[in-house]
C-alpha cells in the first residue's frame, strides 16, 4: 500500500515544477462556476424556478468538487489508460510488481492533485453558502458519495477498455463525456429537466455519479424517499464494476503488449 501512496506523492511533485500550472487550474475553475452560475441564474429567474442564488451557487461548487474527486467529470482514469495504452507505455506497467489499475488509479490521483484540492475547497465553500439543516444530509451525502465514486470508477474502467478495441478512442470517448457531463448533473441541476425524463433518469447510474451527492448537502433531505435512490445507486455500483472488471480483465488477455 505504501508503495501507491508514493505514485501519488510522486506525480503530484510535478506541479511545484510547473506553478503557472496551478495559477491556470484555480482561474479556470473560477471561471467555470461563475459562467455556470450566471447561466442559470438568468435561467431560473426567466423560468419562475423557486431557486434561489446561494442554493444554485452551492449546488455548482458542491456538484463539481463530487465530480472531480469521483473523476466522473473529465475521465482522468480513462484518459491515462487510453494514452498509456496508444503509445504502447502500459507495458512498463505491466511488467512492474504492482497491480495495474491500482497503480495507474494512483497516477491519476497524483497527476490530477490540484484539481482534487480544489475540489474539497469547492465543497467546503458550497456548505458555508448553503450548510445542512440537519445531520441526514450529511449521512446521505457520505452513502452517495460511496455510490457515486464506484459507479465514476466502473465508467472510467470502461471508457479505458475501448482503447483496448479502437485504434484511437478519443472521439468516442469525447462524445461520452459530453453526454456523462450533462445526464450526472454537473452542468444542469437534474431538478430543471422536464418530466418524464428526470423520472426516467433517476432509475439510471448517472444521477448518483454526482447529481445526488450534491443535491444531498444543497437541499435539506429526510430519510422518505431517498432509500429507493441509495438502492440504485449500490445496484449500478455492484453491477457496473463487475461489467467493468469482466471486460477489462477479458480485454487485457488479447492485448498483445510492447516490449513483453
């Protein structure tokens, strides 16, 4: 275990090589939850949607820190995967006394480290704007977000496997990501689509990627009628990791590896 914290600690050391790195990652999220914001305040004020700033506010900063801790938002296991894989370098990995997801799982924390301490900031700043009225929000939030990490990492496993079947997956999973942003939450409160699709959508793994985490500590919640959701989200975590690690382990056995 020791070995994977020094993988993170080790990537991670390259943003103190590169501090303009870390000016542009806090300005680009500045940025994106103030657009994201303004966007859907003028919306919500045309609509006569009984949001108020604050809450919307909240919702964005809390709903961005899930996804990028989750790494539902931009893939950051799935994009590693794909370039070790394209370039032929996952046989270093491979070849290495480390078991490979764990080992690439940590590259990706280490690499993406900023962009996960912003994250918790994020969330912090979202509950001082919006804090929890009672302590369930809290407690669903922890079971959500356990929900919305393991459905976030069986997706990011199948977004790597398509690389092991394409000679360049990026478009596809460009084309995923776009959809993953919109359907999760993260760039639309799923409480603003329009019915039926919102009723569809909550029998669907994505809410619980980050939607519901979210959701749970912006809006005072009660235990009535969030078990159903929880039970969704434990289903779509079991099944789509063992879909994930099944592909990914029958994958793995065809993949004719450089340099080995």
């Amino acid at each position: 275990m020791t070995v994977y914290f020094d993988i993170i600690r080790f990537s991670f050391l390259r943003f103190f090589a590169y501090p303009f790195e870390i000016i542009a990652t806090v300005l680009k999220r500045i940025v994106e939850v103030v657009f994201l914001v303004l966007f859907w305040s003028v919306y919500i004020k045309s609509s006569g949607i009984s949001v108020s700033l604050p809450q919307i506010t909240a919702y964005f900063l809390i709903a961005m820190g899930v996804a990028d801790l989750t790494m539902s938002r931009w893939g950051a296991l799935s994009s590693l995967i794909g370039n070790q894989i394209k370039s032929g370098q996952i046989s270093n990995y491979i070849i290495k006394p480390t078991k490979l997801i764990p080992t690439l799982y940590a590259i990706s924390l280490g690499r993406n480290g900023m962009r996960l301490i912003l994250a918790v900031i994020n969330i912090f700043i979202g509950l001082s704007l919006m804090p929890p009225k009672n302590i369930f929000s809290l407690v669903f939030f922890l079971l959500f977000f356990v929900n919305a990490w393991a459905i976030s990492f069986a997706y990011n496993i199948l977004e790597g496997t398509l690389f092991l079947h394409f000679t360049d997956a990026f478009g596809i999973r460009n084309s995923i990501q776009n959809f993953i942003r919109i359907f999760t939450g993260t760039m639309v409160p799923l409480y603003m689509f329009p019915s039926p699709l919102k009723e569809i959508l909550r029998f669907s793994p994505f809410p619980g990627m980050v939607y519901l985490p979210a959701n749970s500590l912006s809006n005072t919640l009660t235990p009535h009628g969030v078990g159903m959701d929880i039970g969704i989200g434990i289903f779509w975590g079991i099944t789509l990791n063992l879909l994930a690690f099944s592909l990914w382990n029958h994958s793995m056995k065809k993949y004719e590896a450089i340099g080995i």
